[in-house]
C-alpha cells in the first residue's frame, strides 16, 4: 500500500470506532471504492451510502477536514498520484459537458492559470529566482511528460546564465557531474503525476552530495517534495488524461523574467554572445539567409538536386 492510501486509511482506522451507524457506512464505502470518489459528488456519495449530505460533511469533518471541499483537494492529491491514464480517461468520458472539446480545454487552461496568479506570491517567486541566479551550477531535470517543461526551462535560462545542465533522461554525465560539483549546484527538479521513480533515485543521489533541490510539482504529498530543500506547489486541474501545461510554462516564463533582471548587464552579455553564435551558425532564419538560398537554388550550379526529375510538358 502507498503512502498517500494508508494515510487515508489510517485517518478512518483512527475514527471508526467512535463513528455513528451512517458514518460507519460511508467509511466502509471510502475503504472499498475509494477510487471512485474522484467521480463523485458529495450528494452522489451520500445516495450510493443511503446518507443525507450533511452526514458526508460530518464524516469529513471526523477524519479532520474543514469541510467537503478541503477533503476533496486532499482526495485529488491521493488520486493523481494513484489513478492511471485508462483511469483518469474514464473520468473524462463520465464528466456531462455541453462545451465542445476546445472550449472545454481552455476553460480549464483558464482555472489553472487563475490558480496559479491566486496560490503563488511574488515573493515566492523572487526567492526561487534569487536561488537559481546565485547559483554557481544549475541542473534542469524533468523525464516523460516533464520533459517538455525541463526542456523549456533549461534552453531559455542557459541563454542567461553559465553552467546550466539540462537532463530529461538520467544520464550518466549529468551523475558524474553531482559527484564532483554537486554541493556549488542547485538542481531545479520538476515532476507531475504520475511521479517516474528514477526522478525519485536521481533526487535521493543528489542529496548525498549536498545539492540543493528546488522541487515543482502539484501537492504536498508529492515524493519530491519531501527530498526538496524548497519547492513550489501548482495545481493540475484536468480535463482528461493529458496534463495541462500551460500555466506551468507561464510561471517558468516568469521565473526567466525575474532571474534575468537580477542581473541585466550580464544578461545581455550572455544574450549577445547567444546571438553571434547562432547568427554565425546559421541557426535561424532571416531575409538575407532566405535571398541567399534563393539564389542558390537557381544558380546553375546547384540544379541538380531541384531539377533532378523530368518536369518537360508532354501534350496527352
């Protein structure tokens, strides 16, 4: 049994005894179903135990919630970390919406983002940016669905800042780097349900070394939490299986913003030394890149490639 379920279960072991009739039966339901609460109301609850509502409000404020709401964040916490993506998937398809899919994701992109502006601070932010610029080493480490996130992070702040290690699959340079820098870096962690164990390992070797972890994720009861020196907490609300993004990458934006102006000069220095490799690399496009391939297209010297097929019209 995990962690997060023997929590709960722990938390109706400990009242059960002293519990009424009714209760008793919702703490029987809990126990035997519990996944399927994430499909519920409370009053669909209470119909499925033969309670009134009131009586699940009671029970919830017997395990030691405020009320239904504070357990129902508390469930979504022990579910995410639980329930698989078929799971989570059948959740969708259960859910009555008259939105059409588009709307109805970003409605939902819309509540995340609210959330987000609502739960973190500026001053959280500045800290977490103070931590990371005053770093002598940053490693960026997001796997699977994360990877994404890390990737984002890790290119944009390399940009503005020196010795910055991204990793998106436990390898064994960015092991080899911890064991002999590991206590000058900082390690910018980010893991979303469900949490891949290796994030977990490569967490556990990081703190042997004495690196400082930076954690993001979406609930306290998050594994990486507990191995984080500091963290930041940003709910996942979901429509479906596919976990939303967006906030998270607006608030990683933000991060950037707030750790380049602690040192603008040297940003722009970082920046401008970006620019002139890319520009002498030929990395990106311009209007001067594309009339040059133009011209090589057609120069006669480089046709036969473009014009290696018969285009000649033949009348039928």
């Amino acid at each position: 049994m995990n962690s997060a379920k023997k929590d709960l279960f722990d938390k109706i072991i400990r009242v059960y005894p002293n519990l009424s009739p009714k209760k008793k039966r919702v703490a029987d339901y809990i126990i035997k179903d519990h996944k399927r609460l994430f499909l519920m109301t409370a009053r669909e609850i209470a119909q499925e135990c033969r309670v009134s509502e009131p009586t699940i409000i009671r029970f919830t404020n017997d395990l030691g919630f405020s009320g239904y709401q504070e357990f129902v964040q508390y469930m979504k916490g022990l579910l995410h970390i639980e329930l698989t993506a078929v799971e989570r998937l059948i959740k969708a398809s259960q859910q009555s919406d008259q939105m059409n899919t588009l709307d109805k994701y970003c409605q939902n992109a819309i509540r995340n983002l609210e959330n987000l502006r609502s739960s973190i601070s500026e001053k959280d932010l500045k800290r977490v940016a103070r931590v990371i610029h005053n770093a002598e080493r940053v490693y960026v480490v997001g796997y699977r669905a994360s990877t994404t996130l890390a990737f984002y992070f890790g290119y944009l702040l390399g940009k503005i800042l020196e010795n910055v290690f991204l990793d998106t699959s436990l390898s064994w340079k960015l092991m080899d780097e911890i064991a002999r820098n590991g206590r000058s870096g900082v390690m910018f962690v980010i893991a979303f349900p469900r949490y891949p164990l290796k994030v977990i390992r490569l967490l556990e070797y990081a703190k042997r070394y004495r690196v400082k972890i930076i954690g993001l994720s979406d609930t306290p009861k998050s594994p990486i939490i507990a191995l984080s020196d500091q963290y930041i907490l940003i709910d996942l609300e979901s429509v479906s299986f596919i976990d939303p993004f967006a906030h998270i990458i607006t608030y990683l934006g933000a991060l950037i913003h707030e750790i380049t102006f602690l040192d603008r000069q040297q940003a722009m220095k970082y920046l401008s030394r970006f620019d002139h490799a890319a520009k002498s690399g030929k990395e990106f496009f311009t209007e001067e890149s594309a009339d040059l391939e133009e011209k090589q297209k057609f120069d006669h010297s480089h046709l036969t490639s473009f014009w290696s097929g018969d285009h000649t019209h033949r009348p039928g």
